[in-house]
C-alpha cells in the first residue's frame, strides 16, 4: 500500500510538472493554471506592500515621523480590511456562478484582478512623495 501512494505521488508530480496552461482545455487544468497565476500575483501583492511600506520609511520630505508612522498604521490597516474585502467580494463572484464549472476560475480570476488593481494603488503611495 505504501509503494501505491508513493507511485501514485509521482504520476502527480509529473502531471503537475507537465501542465501546459497555454493548452489547457479540462476544468481541472485550466483551475490548476488559475491558481499558479494566483499564487505568482500573490507573490507580487505582497512584494509590492512590502515596497510601500519601506518607501514610507524612506520618504526624505513630509509627512513628518509622526505622520509616517500614522501613515503606516494606517495603511497595514487597511491591508487587513482589504483583504477581507476581496475574500467576500470574490466568495460573491463564486456564488454568483456557483452552479457551474467555471466557479473556480470565476473566483480565481476576481482574486487576481482585485490583487492587481490592489498593486496600482500600492505604487501610488510609493510614488506620492518623489
């Protein structure tokens, strides 16, 4: 039994390794795309807000310290609200398409535009003071 999973792991791992999303047409692939594609523009959400928040640091004319540190708090505050936003705004979307196969892709698509508009308006706050 445990060779089973063992082989089982690795014909996986291969499929994975072998997903070409530019030719992806199965509800499975094309949901297995979605989310690499989510997964990388996650990883640029959280890039960016990182970004933001040491541009704060660095911003040389005003605000003042106090108001940066305001600014600051401000800002990881609503990092928070906007993510429960976008987890609602897009649950939303997944309802509304809830009694087809493109839910997933539905929901992954709103999550990646949300995250994507999200960074503009990150690259805002690092381009307000230069």
């Amino acid at each position: 039994m445990k060779y089973f999973y063992i082989i089982l792991l690795v014909i996986v791992s291969n499929q994975a390794s072998a997903l070409d999303c530019q030719k992806a047409i199965t509800t499975p692939d094309i949901n297995d795309c979605g989310r690499i594609e989510l997964n990388k523009m996650e990883v640029q959400l959280n890039l960016a807000f990182q970004r933001t928040l040491k541009a704060i640091d660095i911003i040389r004319q005003e605000p003042s310290t106090a108001n940066k540190t305001d600014l600051k708090k401000k800002l990881i505050e609503a990092q928070r609200l906007w993510i429960k936003f976008r987890q609602v705004d897009c649950q939303a979307t997944y309802i509304l398409w809830s009694d087809g196969t493109i839910r997933g892709s539905m929901y992954m698509a709103c999550m990646y535009a949300r995250a994507e508009q999200r960074i503009k308006e990150l690259k805002e706050y690092e381009t307000a003071y230069d």
